[in-house]
C-alpha cells in the first residue's frame, strides 16, 4: 500500500497531543477586533480541543502527526 498524503491545510491548523487528543485554535482572531470586548479576545487566546465525534475525521487528515 503506498504512503497516505497528509492534508496540509489541516497539518497546519491541528496538533496531536501525546494522550491522542486534537488541539486546535479558536476562530474569529484574525480581524475586526476593534469591536470585539477585551474579554472575549482574552478567551479567544487560549487553544481549544476537537470535540470527539470529529477527532476521527481530523486524525484521518493528519496521518503521520
């Protein structure tokens, strides 16, 4: 069976954790924050997990992560 290809929009948006779960970062960082609150950009800062039901799609993406 030859190599699988890794999805590299997806390589480059996750990472696995040792424990085998999905990291991931938050949404809606990027622009129009003038009118977003303080505290919302704060909790947009920290690193989020891949729910359960998609781990698998997402590790199917990744193979060799």
């Amino acid at each position: 069976m030859s190599k699988l290809k890794t999805h590299k929009g997806a390589a480059k948006r996750f990472s696995l954790t040792k424990s085998g779960k999905v990291k991931r970062s938050k949404a809606f960082r990027r622009h129009i924050l003038n009118k977003k609150s303080t505290k919302t950009k704060r909790h947009l800062r920290a690193g989020g997990y891949v729910a359960v039901a998609d781990e698998k799609n997402v590790k199917a993406m990744i193979p060799y992560k």
